[in-house]
C-alpha cells in the first residue's frame, strides 16, 4: 500500500486558485487516484478522479474549474483549482483507488489531507 501526502492547500480569496498536490511513497502508476473533500458536518465527497489510462473524471460543482493531472515519474497527483468559490472550503484529501476497466474505486488508502479556505 502506497503512503500519501497532500499540500498546497491555504487560505484563498474567492475567484483565486490553489494547486494540491499529493505525493505517493512508491509508484501510484498502477492505482486509479482521486480527490475528494470534506466540509465541517458534511460527507466526503468525490471531486475528480484520473484512472491509469489517463482519463479524467469531474464533479459538476467543479467542472470547468479545478483541473486533476498526475506525473508517474514523480509519484505525484495534482489538483489546479480555478476560481474558487464560497462552496470549496473543505479539507482535500487524496486517494489511491482501483481501475475497474478504466473506472476509478476509491479504496480505504487515503492520505491525510489538506485544508483549503476561501475568504470573503
């Protein structure tokens, strides 16, 4: 099982963007990755997910803002978030699922999180 850890996260004035980043201890080339968040009294939540072929999967809250992309070499996914809105703070967290023929599963291996805050 590949240990994670997110950064980048902060404190963002709305309209402004953060970029997460989610570091594996080994390869994630072989694991479908995911970001999801959790808000205060919510569930988590599936923000976007990028399976082993490439192909990238989009909330619609977020569609058209927040971008996921991965680099094997560095054991490494990202999120670059766009114009972040009153409705994104939550702490992020990343995930190294499974490849179900092209189809991401979150698994129980996630990392600790990264809080992320817009101000008004």
């Amino acid at each position: 099982q590949v240990q994670l850890e997110e950064s980048g996260g902060g404190l963002v004035q709305p309209g402004g963007s953060l970029n997460l980043s989610c570091v594996g201890s080994g390869s994630i080339k072989i694991y479908g990755m995911g970001w999801h968040r959790q808000a205060p009294g919510k569930e988590r939540e599936l923000v976007a997910d990028i399976n082993t072929m490439n192909i990238k999967k989009y909330a619609d809250s977020v569609k058209g803002r927040f971008t996921i992309s991965k680099d094997n070499a560095k054991n490494t996914v990202y999120l670059q978030m766009n114009s972040l809105q009153p409705e994104d703070p939550a702490v992020y967290y990343c995930n190294a699922g499974y490849d179900y023929g092209g189809v991401v599963r979150p698994s129980s291996n996630w990392g600790q999180g990264t809080q992320v805050t817009v101000s008004s």
